[in-house]
C-alpha cells in the first residue's frame, strides 16, 4: 500500500512525532510506502510532494513543528478541488491518506471520504484541547506546561512587587489551557470562554484578595474571554472576536484590555503577558510525544483495516478509532462542575 | 472534624500539592481543622506534628519535596507502635488520617484500619507508576520527564562522537520509566525487569544499528533490570539487588555495570548517566500538579463521607476511589504487548 | 556593626541571591548583624523591618522575587522623607545600609551619603543592563535566557506555518535583551531603541527573506523601540512611551501595533507575543546565582572597608567596586558596532 | 579564499553555534567559500568532506553536537599523517582550515602551522573552563546550567528525606563546573581535583551540619577528584584516573565509592546522581550560543588577516586573539583563594 501523509492547520508539538510513528511502524511492520504532501490540504490539491520514509523521519520526534509544513486550504472551496485532488493521488499511486489536523483538516478528510470515497484516516490534532471525540491528544500537555511555567515565574514577581499580573493563554473556544495552567500554577482568578466572569467579578475577586492582606494577584485569561462587564455597570459586552485584515482572530487584544480594565477598576498596577504562539511552538512534552507516538500506530492499524473515514481517539484511557465526523460535531466545553471545582483552589 | 496529614515513603513531586488540596478545600468547603505529623509514619508514632493550615500551603504547589518530611518507618514493626499512634491521634484530638504514600505506607494505612479501626484514607504515591489499583498517579510524569529530557540531551552527543550512551532511570520493579523516557526520547535499547533482554541481545541490536551506518546507541536501563547473560555464554545471571549496608538496594550500579559489558562485547566506547534522586525532586510538570491537587480533592471527598480503608484513584480517565488494600495487593507491570509495540520504535 | 539591607525598584532574578550572599559571608566572616527594610526606601522610611539572618536566608538562592520586597518610593520627594529615614535607621541601632537596586535605589543611595552622611554601599541591579559603571549584573542572563527560549519555539511553529512571529522583550531605553535574545535565537529582524530601523525597512527585510524563499520570519522588537516610518511613506513617528492612567509606561503595545503594521504592509499572517514580566521572574539561572552571590561579597567587603557611596560592579572580567554616583551617570547603549555585527547574522 | 573547517575532541554545547557564524559572516561577509571536514583531523587526513555553506548552517544554532562530527584522531601519530592532510588540503582546494577544538585538536594545529606552515586559525573549546588562553568558553556556562538544575532537583528530596546526596559532574582535571554549580545550587561540600578534602574531612562537614540540626546535605564532586583519606586513618589514596580497556578514564566511578565512604563513615543513608555526558550535550545556554558565534566573528577575522597559529580568545571581557600555542601551554586551574571564597557559602 502507498500512503500518503499531510498535516493541515495550527502548530502543535508533537506532529513530527505523529508523523514518525506513522511511517517508522509503517514500513517496519506492514511494508508500506509512504509520500508526504506538504502545506495541508494544498499538497494533494497542487501536487506538492515529498519523499517520506524512515530517513526523512529520523531526529524529528523531539521537534517541534511539522516536516510536511501546514495549511488552511479548503479544497471544497475551490473549484474542481476535489477533482484535482482524487487526480494527484493517483497520479502518484496513494491508495490511502493518514490526514493529521484539526477539526478543519479532518472535516474536509470526513468528507473526501463520504462524498468521494477517498480512503482516508485522520489522526486529531488540538492545541486546545476541544474536540469532544477524544479525551485529550498531543500538543494539550505541552501548550500547559509552557502556561504554567510563565505563571510560575509571574508569581515571584507578583509577590515582591505587589502587583496584578495577567497572562492570556490560547483558547478560543474553550478554557481549558486556562484551567489546566491556572490550576497547576496557583492562578488567583482564571476566565474562560464557558464561564465569563465579569471584570467587575474580577476586580471583585482581587480585591478580596487584598482586603485577606495579600497584594498580588495572577489572572489568567483565554483569548477567547469574552470582554464582559456587568449590565448594570456599563451594559457593555465586548467580544474578543475582533478580526484583523486578514479575517483571522486577533491575538493577544483580550490580556491587553483586561489589563487596563483592572487598573482602572482597582487602581492597582497591572502588568501583562501574552503568551501567544509560543504556546504551540517548540519541543513536545515526553507525555505528548508518547501520545503523538500512539496515534500514530492507531492510523497505521486503520490503514491495514481499512478503518476509512475512522480516526486515532482517547476514550476513557484506551486507545481506540472513531468516526472522523465525530470530531467535527462537538466542541467539548469546560463542565461548569469542574470548572467550580477548580475555582475552589484560586484565589 | 480534625484531620492529620501524613507523607511517607520516598520522595515524589506533587506531595506538597496533594497536602496543598487536602488543606485548602478542606478548610475552605467542609470547614475541617488540620494537623500535620513529620516524617511518615514516625510522626504518629512518635507524636512528631506541626500546623497545619491554609498559611502553611501557601506557596507550595510548584514545590518538590514535601513540607511534612517522610520516612520509612512501619509502626507494626515496633512494640506497642500500632497503640502509640492511637494515643496520639487522641492526645492531638484527631478524628482521621490523610495517609499519602506507596504500597508501605498505605499497606500500614490499611492494616490500622482493618485491624484496629482508625479512621484512615489514602492517597496514592508512586514514582515507579507500579500500583495495580490506580492508571497513574502523579510524580510519574515528571520522573518521566526529567529522563526525556536526559536522553534529548544524549543524543546530540552521541550523534555527534559515534558513541555508546547508557542512561540508568528510576524503577526497581518494574519499567514503566524506562519505557516511557525511552520512547519519548527515541531511545535504540531499552532494558526493563519485565522483560530482561540479556547483554548479548542488547549488544546484537547496537551491533545492527551499527551494521545500517549508525554509529551511536542509547540504551535506557531500569535500576531493577537484573544483569542476564545468555546461558549458553556464561551461564551468569548477576541480580541487581546487590544491597549496602543499609540494606537498601545500591542506586547506579546497573547502568556501570552494563555500560562495561557493552565495551566489553562491542568495543564500543560507553558513556553512562546515573540520573539517581533527580528523577524525584524538584518542582512536578504541570501534569503532575493537577493530578496530585485531584487526587487531594478525593481525599477530601473520602473524609466527608467516612470512606475509611480507602484511597483516591485514577480508572479509565476517571477519579474514583479504590480499597487501600487494593494498592498493596499487585505491582503493575509492562504488559508483554505493549513493550513490543513500543519495542518497534527502538533502535 | 549592624547592617539594613533593603531591596529597590523592579524585580530582577538574583535578588534573593545577593541577599543571602551579604548575609551569610556577614554573619560568618565579619560578625554583623543584619535587619531587613521592607519595600524598598519605604522600608526605612515607614520603619518597616523583619529580621534578617542565616535562617532567614535559608533556601532563597534559587528563588526569584525578593524576600525583603521592594518599591518605587523615592524619601526625596516627600517632605522630611531624609530625617525620618535616619531616625529609623538609629532606632534600630543600624550603622551601615546596602542598597541594592537600579537608577533610581542607588541614586537615593548616593545621595543620602554625598549629602546626609548616610554610611550607605549599594548593588546595583539591572535586568536591561543598561548600566554604564558595571560590564553586567545579574538578572540580564536570565531575562536572555527567557527571551531566548521563546524565540526558539516561534521558530519551530514560524517555520512550519509561513508567518511572522513578532516577540515583544523588556529594554525601554536600550536594546540589550533584543540584541542578545535576538542573536542567540536566531532572529531575522532586531529592532532597539538605539538603532531604531522604521516599519518599511523591517518590512523589506521580511520580504527579502521571502524574495529568497524563506516564507516565516522572526521579529524580536525591544519594548522601547519608537514606532517609526519613513518620513516620505507617512512623516509619522510614534513613541512607544505612552504611559498609563498610573504614570508608568504601557508594556505590550509596542508588539501588537508593530504586528499589525507588518500585517499591513507585507500582508503575511503575523502573530505577536509579549513577554512581558516573566523575563524577570523566576529563578536566576546558574551564571546569574553565581553573579549576584559574587556582588554580595564586594558588598560586605565594602561595608568592612567603610566604602561608603560606592557599589558593586563588574569591570574587564574582574569584581571591583565604583562609585553609586557613576550608575546613575551613564546610560549603557547598544554600540552601533556591535549592532552592526550582529545583524550580520540575522536574517 | 576557500576555508576548510573541523571539529574535534569531546562534544561541546556551541560547536554548530561557531561552524554557523563562521560560515554565515565568511560568506556575506568576505566571500569565503567553506568545506566541511568530517570526524576531526580524521577528515583531512582521510579526505571526508561535506559541503558547508549557508543552506547547511541553516538552523543549528540551538543544536548540541556537531554537524561535522568529531574524533580524537591525532595525525602527528600517524605515518605520513601530516603528508596526507596537506595533500588533501591541496586537493580540495582549501587555502586554510578552521580547527574548533580543545587541547588536543589545537595542539595538532598548532604544530601543523609552526612545523608545516599550514594556515590554520583555531577556536577554543573546553566545557571544563580549564583553558588558560581565554577567560571562559562556550559550553561551560551550559554545562553548570545543567548541573545546577541537577543540585536544585536534589535539594528538594533531600531537604524531605534526610539524605546525603552525591552528585558527580565533569572536571577531569579542574574543578570549574562543580565550583560553579555547588556555588549555584547551594551545595553544602564540594570536591574538586585542586583543592582534594579527604573523605574524613568531607564527612566532618556533613556531620558538623547534622550538629547545627540540618539532616540532609548535598554534596558536588568532580570526577576527577582523588578518593583521598587522611594518611593516619588509611593511608590509602586511591585515584580515580582509573583506565578502562580503551584506555579512556571511567566515568562514574568516583561518585559511586564517594557515596559509599559517605554512607560507610557517616551511618548516613546516601544516593548517587552521575550527570555524565548530558552535561555536554543538547542545547546551548543563550550565553554560550552568543560567545560561540562571537569566537566564530574572531576566527573570521583571523582568516582575513593571515592570523595563522592564531586562534580566538576572551580576556578580560574583550574578545581578541592569542597563539593558539598558549592554549596548549598551561591548565587554569581553581584559584585557591576563589575556592576558599566560596567555601563560604557551602556548607
């Protein structure tokens, strides 16, 4: 069998250790071979391919990044996309794909498959941990550790100097980098997308803290924390879904604001930190390279079954498959229980 | 109700956020008192205690080690020990017991409920990760960790000087650290108790990577892997539960040992690592942090609802709880099958 | 003698060090008792004390913060701020103070000593070594290191994305940590106050990187570099040095404006981080431990000599000491030759 | 002017950064032309050589190792050694080589310049710090990065545990890396080759410790500090320069029987870290990757001005240039009087 591989979307530490599993276990065990396709959806889409075996893939377990390079191409947005695609792959003898990406990545994959037969495998990918078919997949951990090391060392300086330090850490649509970070950081107030706290709740909650005789604080906030004041005060809700020129989601605009508001509401210095892409860059975690690793022998047991349309998941601590279009259903939000639970140890 | 709290057992990252959670959310949700006792077993036994409360946690969640310090010492190896502690727990007006250790600590735990009624519940505590009754505990991910990291780093410099690297890691019994650094890292070799390659097997699988033009090897070693010869060759088998004369067994030996060997059999240069205790102190991943603050939210749990002789656990993704007694019970091993398939991405 | 220590201004990884360093060769080898000010000058000047000793100092070598904490209070800007601060010191039976701070702690310094006697040395701190009387101190290998760190991840996710990475790093008046961050990173474009290129010429640097085939860029900017454009393109020159409803300098901006300008003239996808505090928070990293312990014995040998008004420093590899005087004297640049160098190798 | 460059002996944090600086600023700087000589001398004498231009550089700064591999190969101990590098120069075309090395391979230079007029210009490499030519050099400051992290981890379980911990780091012959470290982790003795305390007195400084109430104490040895007993209790010297079957010194040894002295004089429970190679691999603090690219701009500046014999050097905090024969000449060895200094802090 002749398989080809592409990666599709944001960054994520552990995709070259996805890749790696894929082809070493591949051509090891079953004699595969495999093609890369490069930059997503638009290597199969323009042709762009790379030769992939076991040399391309030596050392890159520990990097960060994607060999294949990464895109956000659409091929059901493009005409004739779909054509081009069933063409390039046969054009280079690929009876199967392994699609590694997000929720965008393995919906086109979901449907190549339903509507066009492709054979096609996905292994999922989020930073942030949202898609609701698995427990969790590679990048989570890492995205976290890196959270929770920079509020560790905002917490030295917090400390010393009396002060309000808030860190925006990625998520769009979910708190869970938050929550997790906040958590294992010792974060005094955390707002996320699921449970908007207000500033005022905010400023309320810092001020607490104050009036305990503590005089810092860390606010650790989502980038997709809705900007919310309470109706009474302003009526005022500010989304953070401002998008730029480029139609995409501004970063680092919510921690900014928020920082202002805090000042303004408690006169306390404020100090920000907006975490950005290094959250996603750089050297996975070992737990994410072993998860990476395991992914990938899932695909490889779908790619000799014929699991198409199924992809790698983590269900209840077992390695398991799923419908890709599982992925693609249900956003898994933060429980509001646990969400209360970890409130208990903020503040 | 007024709760003591005791660590005992060797060292483990995430103590101090396991006592941080029992304390805060004891206090803050269900109103308990605490009291700690010092060094395991002994501070019972010995009426060894220090407060306890919300101001002696502050600030310890990023901290290895534990603030109530530990030993190794067994009540029912001492006359009229089992009686001490009862007087004391009296004498200090304590109602139950928070016991946070391995399967020593936890197996007195059990034993002074069953057998002498004291109120106890448990926390799981093992760097090894060898306890049957829970999926993981916390301390494994940052032993895990520390060794990835150790291997990165071995790498380079075998890649670049054409060398042999033995790393010796944690785990007396079992080889779950060995396994997962190993292949976090990308380790060629990897040595575990459970399944004792012998030298000679080791050798040939340096010796072939050898033969496919790569000139370095990494062999991860389990301290427990038992130093085998094939028979036929020597007919030696050397057990590395060489003791001192503590009694205890002799750390580092294994990975010298066997980094003569290799010279020895391959002509190869050696070069051996003994990461030792820094497996197990310093700050725990964040992984760990939010695993040991669970685990303290389900002894707090267990304490409400007298949930005596029991301990927190982790099945099947879940927080749950399990009989102590379940802990002592069965080591858990590296399954056969996983090995083999982690065994196709080495070398 | 009996010796108050206090600590000044922002916070600076090896505070704690120095601290420990003065107290713990004090006490041993010269016989002096310590007292600690709290807050900074506002610690003498409100008689906010603690005690200071070996047990005090017990443990905080690896410690970010200070444990004596600090302020901006500045006794010269408030009236009869001077007599206060010497009936405070006489009322703890004080002899002698070691300041440790930046411009403006050892500008009080230096004061109280030139006009009002005050038997006063100093240590000055520096995370943006912007201090002419010293080679370097400590703080500003750690604040590298962090910079450095979070450049080598965005150029994981950079590479594997085609984008622009902009890193916002602390240095408000001198370019240092962009420079060094900037060079041991492997950025492509370093821009600092002192060398200040515009918008357009950065903008020409990505797009020649493009021109060559690299799609991704690197962009380290320094907090306190101006905004500037070509006076033909649009005559407009804006200062980073907004400041807040508070009087201090609004951090974070500088990098999010700058992001949205490349955005617009080159029309990559460009992603903004800002470090922020957690450059200056944290645990000192072995150089800096070793660098502040160092000044802490220049300190003590100062206070044994009777150097009043003068401070620790650094000079051609060798610890001598200088006149606090000079600290404030001299603004440390960026040379433009070694900007020159440097920038041989970005891009 | 077309260059070749080597690099040869132990592996050292910072190789890639120089080969990288020397090629990038020779190139688009002076117009060099670069080859790589792979395995040390071993490459000229041999004739393995790799292209070495921008595209081969690209992105090894952070990389440990060396992209030219190395070896200990000595050709003045070859017959005809020196015939067949000159020959070999000749027929590649190289004017002059760059020889990136520490004692041995420099010494080859050396010699190869002032008996052969061959045009060589050298960098000093030594993660020991023990050269005498040159203030410090790369990897040194890497190496003590990562033994200090070390002594930290063990800080932890030992402060919980009532442990003596061992840690061995490198210094064969000089004891920079454990001064600096145990200077930098706080370690209560330190054993270095130049100021040797005997076993008795190391165990009077823990006990003197355990006196003051202080049950645990971290002790940082160098691998090539003499076991050494005070004569009226032993007589025994043991050295550690005990040679294995390749004639290479043992690592390890020295922590193993130091630990067990400890154990057998002190009654003290002991455990044994032996960092090993992961002291010189992986990557570069950002201090050695910006004085490793620093020395390449200096041997750089050598090539274009005939610097033969001459290699890049940092003196007095000014990085200039000095006969490569000085490197050779004389061991810096740890000043009495730095050792007695520190000494105060240990303990």
């Amino acid at each position: 069998m002749r398989v080809g591989v592409l990666t599709g979307g944001g960054d994520c530490p552990g995709l070259n250790a996805v890749i790696r599993a894929v082809v070493r276990k591949g051509v090891a065990e079953y004699g595969f071979e495999f093609v890369g396709f490069l930059d997503g959806w638009k290597g199969p889409l323009e042709n762009l391919t790379t030769p992939l075996g076991v040399d391309q893939v030596r050392g890159i377990l520990p990097r960060g990044g994607t060999i294949l390079k990464s895109s956000r191409t659409n091929p059901f947005k493009i005409d004739g996309g779909v054509e081009r695609i069933k063409d390039n792959l046969a054009a280079n003898g690929v009876d199967a794909l392994v699609a590694i990406g997000g929720e965008d990545t393995l919906g086109v994959a979901a449907r190549l498959h339903a509507e066009h037969g492709v054979q096609v495998v996905g292994v999922p990918k989020t930073i942030d941990n949202d898609l609701g078919a698995t427990d969790v997949t590679f990048g989570f951990d890492t995205a976290v550790s890196i959270a929770t090391e920079a509020i560790d060392r905002l917490h030295s300086t917090a400390e010393s100097h009396d002060r309000v330090m808030v860190c925006e850490v990625m998520g769009r649509h979910t708190g869970w980098i938050a929550l997790q970070s906040g958590l294992a950081g010792g974060a005094d107030v955390v707002l996320i997308p699921e449970q908007p706290l207000s500033v005022e709740r905010c400023c309320e909650l810092i001020g607490r803290r104050h009036a305990r005789g503590k005089d810092f604080s860390i606010v650790v906030v989502s980038e997709g924390w809705p900007l919310t004041f309470d109706e009474e005060t302003t009526g005022e809700v500010v989304g953070s879904a401002d998008t730029d020129a480029f139609g995409h989601v501004r970063l680092g605009g919510i921690g900014e604001r928020l920082g202002g508001e805090i000042e303004r509401h408690t006169g306390f210095e404020t100090r920000v930190t907006v975490l950005g892409h290094i959250q996603r860059g750089g050297s996975p975690t070992a737990h994410d390279r072993v998860l990476a690793t395991r992914f990938g022998v899932v695909a490889d047991r779908l790619l000799t079954e014929g699991g198409w349309g199924r992809m790698a998941a983590l269900r209840g601590g077992a390695f398991t498959d799923v419908p890709m279009a599982d992925a693609v259903a249900e956003l898994k939000s933060v429980p509001a229980e646990l969400y209360a639970e970890a409130s208990g140890f903020f503040g």
